[in-house]
C-alpha cells in the first residue's frame, strides 16, 4: 500500500478505441521487460531510458512500459527529457489542460502546495505524465522533480524515465540519485539495458 506521503492521483482515461502508437509485442522489448522484472529486487525500480536522439529512445520507454503492465506491474511512464519530449508524440495521447509534468511541477514549486498529480491511464495498471504546451527546460534538474519522483514511485512498482540523450550528460546526471538502471537505445541496432553503479555512474 502506498505510504501516507505518497500524492493522489487524479486519471485521465484515454478515449474510447486508443490504441498506442507503438510496438509491444517484438522480441526485443520481451527481453527488455523479462531483464526488469528478473532485477526487480527492491518494492520499486525506476529505469532511465537515454541513448541517441529522436523517438526511438521514446518508443522503447512506451512499449516497456506496456510490456511490464500487461505481466501486472504497477507502472509509471514519465517524460524527464523536457528540452525534446517525444513520449506524446510516440503514444498518440496529450496532457489534460494544465496537466503537462513541468506545468505540474512549476505548479508546486511556485506556491509550495501539495497538489493531486493528474496521470493519463492509458492501460489499468499504466500511468502517463507526458508534457503539455507550456514547457519548462531545465526542471529535471530541480529538487521539485526528485521529490515528484520520490512520491510518485510509492504508488508504482515500476518507473519508466524518458531521460535525456546522452550528449546531454549533465542533465542525465541529475537522474542518478533515482535511478537504478539504464536502458541505452542507439540510433541503431539493439538497445542495452544495465543495472547497477556502473550503469548509474555512466548516467
């Protein structure tokens, strides 16, 4: 069960006939979802996904995602690169009106209420923060995201990041404290997935 600490989510069904604009069921994710729940030693894991740019890095975190929830795990797909976000765009779905994640965090951060954070339910055990309209570069970086994050995860067994590509390493590093693995997507050939501190240290 959820610690008392832990926020309340408000979920936003997707329509009536979505259906993700991705790929669940190849053998590459099979075996990247099978690596996940064989190194689920803890109550929670958080994977950060980075690698090259563009939207492979985003369709991976999604069809992951989807793997892990259609096994029964409670899990929490989340946009952290916020200079180029692509979780929107590879699941075909929008934040609610002021529901973006960075809207959501500057929201807490400006008057230092705690406020219900608004998901997309895109599966029953799979929620969503992606980003909206309003954008705020940089947040990842912030103590307001850790601690989103640390909240989060209590309701969750599983967290999926969408992380920053790899050129961008400072702003990777700032992932590390949650993190613990990494799954690198390359611009081509087979994507890796990596537990532990030599993962966390590359991040």
């Amino acid at each position: 069960a959820p610690s008392p600490s832990a926020s309340t989510l408000i979920h936003h069904d997707v329509p009536t006939g979505w259906r993700p604009a991705v790929e669940v069921a190849t053998p590459e994710l099979a075996a990247l979802r099978d690596a996940v729940l064989a190194n689920r030693t803890a109550r929670h894991v958080c994977v950060v996904t980075t690698g090259a740019g563009g939207i492979r890095r985003a369709q991976l975190a999604a069809g992951l995602a989807f793997g892990l929830a259609q096994r029964g795990a409670r899990v929490l797909l989340v946009e952290a690169d916020f200079d180029g976000p692509d979780l929107h765009q590879a699941l075909d779905i929008s934040a609610p009106p002021g529901g973006g994640f960075s809207q959501q965090l500057n929201a807490r951060r400006q008057d230092g209420h705690v406020r219900p954070w608004q998901v997309v339910r895109c599966a029953p055990q799979l929620h969503v923060l992606v980003e909206g309209r309003m954008r705020s570069p940089g947040i990842s970086g912030t103590g307001e995201f850790e601690r989103a994050m640390l909240e989060l995860r209590e309701q969750h067994d599983v967290v999926i990041v969408h992380g920053p590509p790899q050129q961008r390493a400072s702003e990777l590093a700032t992932l590390r404290p949650l993190a613990q693995g990494v799954l690198l997507a390359p611009a081509q050939g087979a994507a890796s997935l990596e537990f532990g501190e030599t993962a966390l240290r590359n991040l």
